[in-house]
C-alpha cells in the first residue's frame, strides 16, 4: 500500500488541525472572552421564580373581595450549607424545633443537593422581616417572593372559592404547573384559573459564596417577567352577599338572587359558611382540616349541591303548566275538604275556605287544588307515562333537574325522576296520577338546588324564559356576554298570557296570603312561601320572591334547614334582601332583628302566630 | 520469544510515558472532580478516585499481560475475538441493566462490566486483519461493502442499546479505510454533507422577502445558491468530458440533502438530539434544558482563565454544577483548576500521543500492525474531538469518555487494551518477515 503513504500526512493534518482549533477556542473561552470570565465567587446561579400574581377579583360595584398579599418562601440549596452551620440559631430564628430542621434538610438533600427546593413555605410579611435581617449569616438559604390571597370583606367563600399548591396529579397532567405552583381549587378560583394565574417568570442571578446576589447572569437573557393575572369582575353585589349572610347566621340554608333581566347571580349564600381568610398559606392545611370535620358542613356548598324538594313553592310551576295545557283556567274551581281524597286514601290541607280559584290557591297555597290540576295535566294523555313525560319536559324546561350551566365548578343536578324510575319502582303501566301525586305538591322524588330554584323564579319573573344564570361579569374589561356563548336566552314552553294570573296570585300572597313578613310598602313583591317535609328533623322554611312585579329587578330562592313554615324565616329574610338590594335601606328593624337573633343550629326557638300554607 | 531484555529494549517508552502520564492526570482530576472533605484520602475505595485507582492497578496487569502474549496471538485470533465480542454485545441487549436509558451493561458482583467499550478493539482487530489479507483492493465493491458491514455489525448492536455515542465513534473507522485507499471523495462527501445539514438546520426557518410579494424559505434559498455555485463551476470546466452529468448528479443530490435535513432531523433523529444539535447550533438558547450542561461546562472552563484556580480550588466543580463532572465532563475540572496552561498541556499530550501513534505506524513491517495502529488512532482522535469538543461547545453533547481522564473501568481497561496491543506488534515489529 506504499502508493497511499503520503495520506498519513493528511491523517496527521487533520489531527493537528481539531487540536490547533480547540487551542484557539479554549485560548478565547479562557483568556480572552469575558463572558465566560466569572470571578470565582459569583459564578454559583440561581434561578428564581418570579410567581404572578393573580388576578383580583371584583363584586360588580367594583368593591375589592380578593387580593393579593406578599409572602415569602424560604429557599434552601443543600451543597451550599457550610460545615460550619449554626442550626440551633436559625432554627430560633426560624421558630422550629431542631429535628424538624434535620427532616427538612434530609428531604432537600434527596431531592436535589444543589438545586433549590422549598424548605419553608408562604411565610408572611411579618415575620420575614425579622428574618431577612439575619439572613446572609446563612448561606444556602434564599428568599423567594410570591403572593397570598387575601378577602378583606371575609364574604363568598364558597362562591370565591380557594388556591392551593398544585398537586402532583395536577403537575403530571397539566405541563404548564411545576412543583410549588399556586392554581384554584374551588369557586371562582377553580373556574377562571386560566384568566386569573397569570404567567410565571424567572430570574437568574449570579450569586457569590455569602449568598449575596451579585446581578444578573448574562444580563438578564434568560429572564423573564411576571405576567399579572387578569382582574375579574363579578355579578354579586358584595353589599347584599354579606347582608345575606348576616341573617342566615346561626341557620342552615342557603340564599341564591338573580337579576332576572340577566341572568346575573346578584347572591349566592351557603351558610353555615366560613372566612375565606382561613385556608390561605401555611394555615390552610390545619384549617381545612377542622373545616371538614365540622358537623355542620360548612365547606358545603349548599346553593350548588344541596338538593332539597321544592315543597309548595312548586305549585306555580304546576298551575303554570296547567294553563298552558289548556287543562286549567283561572276562574276553575276545586273543592278542598281539609284535602284531597282518592282511593281510600287522603292528602291532607290546612283549613281554608273551600271551593278555591286558580289565584286563591297559590295564596292559600291548597294542596287539594294542585292534586286536581297535576290530575288533569298527567290524565289529559292516554297513558300516565306519556302525560308524565309531557309534564317532566317543563319542569326541566324551567332549569330544574338539570345543571343551569353556572359558570361554577361541582354544580349538580338536582332530580326529576324518568319514567324509568317508577317503572322500576312501581312495575311499568302499573302506575297513575295518583302514584305520584305528591309531585303535585312539591314534594315527593324532586330535588332541586337553591341555584336551580332561584333560576326558577326568573323564568317567572321574566314571563316564560330565563337568561343562563353566570357570575363572571367582566374579565380583564370585556364583558362576558360579549364572547361566552353559553350565556343564551332559554324558552319554558309556557306562553308569556299565562303567566299573568300566576304572577298576579304571587303578589297576593305576599300582599294578603300566606307571605306578608315579605312585604315592603309601596313595592310589588311577588312571592310564594314553602315547607319542605323533612324526613330527618324539623321541617325547611322555604320562599320564592321576585321584585319589582313589573320589569323584576331581583329573583330569589331563600332555603332556611329546619325552619318549618316559609313564612316564619324564609320569606322575611327574602323580603329583607328585596328592600336591602332596591332600596338600601330596611324599614323594619324588628324583623331584622328577629332574623339575626334566630338560632336555628340549636333548638328552634318557638314563635307563636302564623298561618301554615 | 526472546528475552525479556530484548521486549525492554524494544518496547516505545515514549508511548508508555505517555500513557502513564496522562493515567496519572486522570486520577488526580477524578479526585479533584468528586473531592469531598468526607473522604479526603485519595486512596479511599468507597470513592470514585479510589476506585479509579483499582481500575488503573488492573489496567497495568492487563497492559503487562499484553507485552507477554505473542503477538501473533492478536491476529490469528482476531475473528475468534470479534465474533465473541459480538455475541457478547447481543447478549447484553438481552439481560443487560439499563443506566440513564442505555442498556449496555453486565453486572457482575459490584462491578459493572459495558462490552461496547470492548468492541471498538475487536472491531479493529477483524478489521485490520480483513484489511491485511493479500490482494485485497479499496477499490472493489466487495472490499468496501466486508469492511463496512465488520465496522456495522457492532455500531449496529450499539445503537440498539440506546448508546448513540458509543455507536458514532465507528465512524471513525473511515480513517482507517482512507489511510488503506479508500477514496478521498467520501471523507468528502460525509465533510459536506454534514456542513450542509448544519448549514440548513441554521437557515431552513428564515423567510426571504423577494421583490412583487414573494417569500423563499431558508430551505429554498439554498437551493438556488447551490444551483448558481454548481452552475458556475460547471461553466468554467464546461470543456471537460461529463461534466455536465456530474454537476446534475451532484445538484441533485445536495438538494435532496437539503430537503431531507427536515425529515432525518424531526422523524429520524430523537428529540433530545435534535435538541442537543439545535443548541449547539445557537439556533434554540436553552441553558438550563439540553444546554444546562455545555453552558456550566463553559462557565467552568472560561472561569479558569489563564492560570486556573488551583488544585481542588474550582466552585462550579464543588458545588456539582456540572454534571457528569468525573465521567464526561471530566476536562471541565481541568479547564477549571488548570486554567489555559493546564488545557494546553492535556490537548498537547493528546495530539503527541496521536502523532506518536501515527509514527508507530508508519514504521509497521505488517500491513496488519499498520492497519490496526490508524485504527486506534482513529478512535482515539474522535473520543478527543468529541468529548472535548463538547465542553467546549464546539461539538454536540454525546456522551463518550476523554480517553484515560474519564472515569469508568470499562473504558480504562478498553483504551489500555488498544494501545498496549499496538506497543506490543510495535515492540515485535522486526520479528515480522
């Protein structure tokens, strides 16, 4: 192979030729370029994260209800803690027992010996202060900013819901959160997440051996700011949200209000509730905690969840029905005899005079009445399940057993049983009218949510349809409408004419029937009052009200736990509400008076007076 | 065999000095690299240094083992060597432990024993005899397709395992072939066609904005420069015979190459090496992703200056900044501590080392010894080019050890095997008729 001698040479050439050039480059990485040049103290770099804060959120007055504080986190990095470490004193400095340092530091070292990690979280402003002073004496421990949600009106916990530390599950599934992440857990927080978190920033910084920062690394070409979450603007008025809850205090229940004309929840009350203030930073865990262990539930979120029949509140819906089914006509006339009598059997009514119209009914509220009109309205088809499954498709037409579509998370969907259900209960064609006539009444298998009562009530106030009920008015200036498109008209089927007798028959009640302690002078209250039959205790006290009677400005369900008759608790507190959100001011004290003094969670007080429905 | 006088006088002392200074180098920068008060003693053997240590005592056994074999033993055993090592390497796929995603391990005891380091040798032990055999030309087809499919067959078993850089390092091998009268179009042609591949990966996402509205994408634009380059050359030699058909052909196929970088570089390629060339390239910054380690490795080694920080002196060494700080990053701790005079030194002693080995060469009776000799150059130049190369951002990161720096048994004991062999043919070359 002598022929190919010479291409030894071009072997060694290229040889020469990588060695001569990585000289050269490692001549200029080394001594010429500066760049690379760190002093020996300052080339240790740390990123920081610049968390975002989130967005605050408004009531649709522009009164502030959430914002943000600062806190700090205390950062550790393993590798950098000197042999020399003074643990006693920063654990003094820190208020923590010494073992709890060791676990601390054990669990930093195993995740990373020289990354950082979180050694103390979501330390308040207070108590930083004391502990920047003396911070530089221990190098390994930095300062990360963030923020905590803070409620200054102490309102809406359920509805604003709250924000907690991404989880693992969260972090595997969503790319966007890393491990220390703030992201909404509940309410609000939860829904608009993605308006409200902003986006996350960093910094990296050159930082020497004392732990001192020394500037940024490379000039900042890696950072990135902060970006703020959009601020939210909510429908509820703030004002009647926290009077709301004022006088639902001391009871169970739960208070929904609508601006019928929007669709816009003006309230929405669980109660017994809690100071949102409490499960925020490094409290939130222990709170939580004694929270969910409250006998009295109060991180339910009733408004949403609870499922309650509708009781005589109902009988609207029915005569509604039966006037557009042409079964009914307002000057129809039933005979009530203490009740309703068939087959043998009785449902009973309270003394009234007897025979009843269509507008006296709803102010007497008589059972007997809506057992003949439910009757005809199930009997008007040749089969019980085809006049049920006529019927059943305006009730859920009017929003009830199915989700209003609120932009909530965990709404549920109340309950309005398919024919499926009594044919499994009853065996099919084995069942009548007269079945399932307690649906007459309200009462029976229905469950319905306050927000889908509440909902309800629009759909009258407004004469045959409701708005889809939101909460979110304005996100970052725009409003919502303008590009929700879930936010839409929705028909009941039931033609406006009908309503008028209906409506006119609400006002009486209020007026002169079974719901005065809602009446406010010279303002057209609409209402119909309620007792839920309550299998496990006393009675709920229940009211629907809507107000003005003409172009109704609020619409509202009030559900009050073991308060028996709706006129002794619902409908003033209803009527309350009413004044407080059109007028702003209250005429009767003593009523006032008398809902904030009620206990309700105790033993029920006794009252004497007041007529049953 | 003669005497032991006669091997002593015969043996390359300079190649040996060599070889134990940079062992030497190696072990003390292993301790630098993982030094820790806990364990100050570099004889500890809990540590990496301590272990190195045992590695290097056994690697001299083997080294003197070697001088005592006759030589003749390595080429008439050469295929009985590489079919082992081959079977050795498919077994590994099979009951092998993974690290870091590559299965290319046995674990024996303790120790852990990676056949691919093993097989660079005896592919170039089959190779050289291949090569060797008489009236074997370059120039037939059959020649290149044997040799290509000897050198194959292992990178091939390599790449299964998932060890992407140990597998690259066959294509060092084409030396070899060169040197043996391989044409030098192909170091040519593999020379173009990866400063085409990089150059288009740097512009194929540019838009040109052309007169009337119009816009050319990067890939485009290369196109039509390598038709007017091509166009020109063609004008100019327009008299000689066939041109015109070689400029379409080579037209052509630069074209499709410049299409195809694309493909290869999003289908073929894995996203973390699509990822570890785009930083190089400067095209995707990304310094704390596939970047984290070329940027620290170039803090470390630019904060060294030109006199480095001294011995056991370097932060971003203590504080573990770089990772892979003993094994493939270990010429980071010597840019730190050593500065410029102490990367001089190390890249002087490589380039010695290689053109000593080039010299042995030259001076082989055999064809086999010949051959056998670029052959280790070869693999030793490209674990230089690349593992350097990538500290120093010249080279993507794949991870292949510094020869006698890095930490690790297999390779100590791999690179030992390959060069005492090559001192010992070279200490009996007179012997060979």
């Amino acid at each position: 192979m002598k022929q190919y001698e010479s291409r030894q040479f071009t072997i060694g050439a290229i040889f020469l030729v990588v060695g001569i050039i990585f000289l050269i480059r490692l001549f200029y990485v080394q001594v010429i370029d500066s760049h690379y040049k760190l002093d020996a103290t300052n080339n240790v770099l740390r990123t920081v994260v610049k968390y975002p804060a989130r967005g605050l959120i408004y009531d649709r007055n522009g009164e502030l209800l959430v914002y943000n504080e600062a806190a700090y986190d205390l950062m550790i990095v393993p590798k950098a803690i000197k042999e020399d470490f003074d643990t006693t004193e920063f654990c003094d400095l820190l208020e923590i027992p010494r073992a709890e340092f060791k676990d601390r530091f054990e669990k930093a070292k195993k995740y990373s010996r020289y990354k950082a990690s979180i050694f103390e979280k979501e330390i308040s402003a207070r108590s930083y202060a004391k502990i920047q002073e003396q911070l530089f004496n221990y190098p390994g421990f930095f300062v990360q900013t963030r923020t905590l949600r803070t409620y200054p009106k102490q309102t809406a916990a359920h509805m604003v819901g709250y924000v907690g530390e991404a989880s693992p599950k969260i972090i595997e599934k969503d790319k966007y959160y890393k491990s220390g992440d703030h992201i909404g857990i509940s309410g609000i927080e939860k829904q608009y997440e993605q308006v409200l978190r902003g986006k996350r920033g960093q910094e990296v910084q050159m930082v020497d051996v004392f732990n001192r920062p020394k500037g940024k690394f490379q000039d900042g070409a890696f950072d990135t700011s902060a970006v703020s979450g959009s601020n939210l603007i909510l429908t509820i008025d703030a004002a009647l949200q926290a009077y709301g809850e004022k006088l639902m205090q001391n009871k169970k229940g739960s208070i929904v209000a609508i601006d019928p004309s929007t669709g816009e929840i003006l309230a929405l009350i669980s109660m017994p509730t809690y100071d949102p203030n409490l499960l925020v930073g490094r409290e939130r865990s222990k709170n939580y905690g004694k929270l969910s262990q409250d006998t009295l539930k109060p991180l339910f979120n009733r408004a949403l969840m609870a499922k309650y029949p509708p009781g005589s509140t109902f009988k609207s819906i029915n005569a509604l029905i039966g006037l557009q089914e042409q079964v009914l006509t307002p000057s129809m006339h039933y005979s009530c005899n203490r009740g309703y009598s068939f087959g043998g059997r009785k449902m009973g009514c309270h003394p009234h005079p007897s025979p009843v119209d269509l507008e006296y009914s709803i102010q007497t509220s008589c059972n007997a009445y809506y057992c003949n009109v439910f009757r005809s309205i199930i009997d008007h088809y040749s089969t019980a399940e085809e006049g049920y499954n006529v019927w059943r498709n305006y009730v859920t037409n009017f929003g009830l057993g199915k989700k209003t579509g609120i932009d909530l998370p965990n709404e549920l969907s109340g309950f309005v049983p398919e024919t499926e259900y009594y044919d499994r209960y009853y065996v099919k064609g084995r069942w009548h009218s007269t079945t399932i006539l307690s649906l007459a009444i309200g009462q029976g298998e229905l469950g319905f949510t306050p927000m889908q009562m509440a909902n309800m009530v629009t759909a009258i106030a407004n004469r045959g349809y409701y708005i889809t009920p939101h909460i979110a008015k304005e996100i970052n200036g725009r409003t919502i409408t303008e590009f929700d498109s879930t936010i839409v008209r929705n028909e009941t089927g039931v033609e406006a004419k009908y309503f008028d007798e209906v409506v006119e028959a609400m006002y009486k009640v209020v007026e002169q029937g079974t719901g005065t302690s809602a009446r406010i002078d010279s303002l057209q209250v609409c209402g119909k009052t309620g007792t839920v039959q309550n299998p496990h205790g006393d009675d709920h006290s229940t009211f629907i009200a809507f107000a003005p009677k003409e172009n109704p400005k609020i619409a509202l369900s009030v559900y009050v736990e073991n308060g028996y008759w709706g006129s002794r608790w619902a409908a003033p507190i209803a009527g309350l509400l009413i004044e407080q959100y059109l007028r702003d001011t209250i005429t009767r004290p003593a009523i006032e008076q008398r809902m904030l003094e009620g206990n309700l969670i105790g033993t029920v007080p006794k009252i004497v007076g007041n007529a049953g429905e | 065999m003669r005497g032991s006088k006669s091997l002593i006088d015969n043996i390359d002392w300079m190649t040996v000095g060599l070889y134990l200074i940079l062992i030497l180098a190696g072990w003390l920068n292993i301790y630098a690299a993982v030094y820790n008060e806990q364990f100050e003693s570099i004889f500890d053997t809990t540590q990496r240094y301590g272990k190195q240590l045992l590695w290097i005592g056994t690697a001299g056994v083997i080294a003197t083992v070697i001088l005592l074999i006759d030589e003749r033993f390595f080429s008439t055993f050469g295929y009985l060597i590489y079919g082992v090592i081959i079977l050795l390497l498919v077994a590994v796929l099979l009951v092998g432990a993974a690290t870091k995603g590559a299965t290319s391990w046995f674990e024996i005891g303790g120790f852990k024993i990676q056949p691919s380091e093993f097989s660079k040798f005896a592919t170039n032990l089959a190779l050289s005899k291949y090569l060797s055999t008489l009236n074997i030309r370059m120039k037939e087809l059959k020649t290149k397709l044997t040799a290509a499919a000897i050198i194959g067959l292992p990178a091939i078993l390599i790449l299964l395992q998932n060890d992407t850089g140990s597998a690259l390092v066959y294509g060092a091998f084409i030396l070899v072939l060169f040197r043996e009268g391989l044409s030098g179009n192909f170091l040519l042609i593999g020379l173009v066609t990866a400063f085409l591949f990089v150059i288009t990966l740097i512009f194929q996402n540019d838009v040109y904005q052309l007169p009337f509205e119009m816009e050319l994408s990067g890939g485009w634009m290369l196109i039509i420069l390598l038709f007017i380059i091509i166009g020109l050359v063609y004008y100019f030699n327009r008299k000689k015979k066939q041109i015109l058909l070689f400029s379409a052909v080579i037209f052509i196929a630069c074209s499709g190459l410049v299409k195809s970088v694309d493909y290869v570089f999003n289908n073929i390629l894995e996203p973390h090496q699509s990822k570890r060339i785009n930083v190089m390239l400067g095209i995707e910054p990304d310094p704390y992703g596939a970047g984290y380690n070329v940027n620290q490795s170039l803090i470390a080694i630019g904060s060294g200056g030109f006199t480095g920080k001294g011995y056991l002196k370097g932060t971003q060494t203590k504080y573990d900044f770089v990772p892979e700080q003993s094994t493939d990053f270990i010429f980071c701790t010597i840019g730190e501590e050593w500065g410029f005079i102490g990367s001089f030194v190390v890249v002087g002693l490589f380039m010695t080392l290689l053109l000593r080995i080039l010299f042995l060469c030259s001076r082989q009776r055999s064809a086999f010894a010949r051959i056998y000799g670029y052959g280790v150059a070869a693999i030793f130049f490209f674990h230089f080019m690349i593992n350097i190369g990538m500290t120093i951002g010249l080279a993507p990161v794949i991870g292949i050890p510094l020869p006698f720096f890095s930490y690790g048994g297999s390779s100590l004991w791999a690179f030992t095997i390959l060069l005492f062999v090559l001192i010992k043919m070279d200490a009996d070359r007179l012997e060979v008729l």
